[in-house]
C-alpha cells in the first residue's frame, strides 16, 4: 500500500490532492478513517459495489460522508451502506445526489447518523432492514426518503 501511495502522489504532482500523509498508510495520527486511498479501499474489500455510495469522488478528494460514517464503527454495516444509498445516492448518474450534504439543513447525512446513534438505544439497528430504517426515518429526511418523496 505504501508503494501505491507514493506512485499515487507523486502522479499527481500539483498540491490539490493534499499532503502525502493523506495517502501514506504508515499515517500513524490516528485518522484512518481520513486516509484518502487505505479507506476507500478497505470500503471496497468490506462492501463492494454496495460501497459506490462513499466511493463516489475521485481518489484525491476528501469526502464529508466517508469521515464522520467511518468514524463511528457501529454504523460501518451493510444495511447503513444500503441506507447512505437509498437516500443521498443518484442511481442514474451514478453519482451523490445534488445538495446531499447541506451542512446545517435538517435531513443531512450527519443528522442521519445522529439519528442512528440515537436510535440504537431503543433498536438493534444492525439487524434492521434498508427499508425498515427507510419506514422509521422522521419526516425531516423526507426529501431524500425514496419511499416518502
């Protein structure tokens, strides 16, 4: 991995992808969930074609979904994967949906997962189906709920 991340950076000579720590997975700060090639890669090993959700920008881009939802490693489950899609992934463009993360807009995907770890006090959301969490979501996530909207 050390090696691709070298190749990977200094490909991309210009200094908009960030510093090589960004890449270099003997990163040892404590911001795995920051790395910008070790954790789409790891999303891909662990959920395959289910993880387009958090693998939508390209490489060097930084991503407000990937690092709050990886920080959290309850919520790093296939069922969340399938919720992240349902609401803030477009199907057809194959791309994240348009204004999916208005930062202080109720419905966000940081008040979703909000939501989630609230949730897990009174449900084992784990177990819980994509369109079991879809019928629970409250109202403010309407505008992204396929089922709602």
């Amino acid at each position: 991995m050390e090696w691709l991340s070298c190749i990977f950076h200094q490909a991309h000579p210009n200094s908009s992808i960030g510093h090589i720590t960004r890449y270099s997975p003997s990163n040892q700060s404590g911001t795995w969930n920051r790395h910008l090639l070790r954790t789409p890669v790891w999303l891909y090993e662990m959920f395959q074609e289910d993880s387009k959700v958090y693998l939508a920008k390209p490489l060097h881009v930084g991503g407000d979904l990937i690092e709050p939802w990886c920080q959290t490693r309850s919520v790093i489950q296939k069922n969340m994967m399938g919720l992240l899609t349902k609401l803030y992934f477009d199907e057809e463009t194959q791309a994240l949906k348009k204004n999916f993360k208005a930062y202080t807009k109720p419905g966000n995907h940081r008040d979703l997962l909000s939501f989630i770890k609230q949730l897990r006090f009174t449900h084992k959301v784990e177990d819980m189906s994509v369109e079991d969490l879809l019928e629970i979501l409250p109202e403010r996530f309407d505008r992204w709920n396929p089922i709602r909207s």
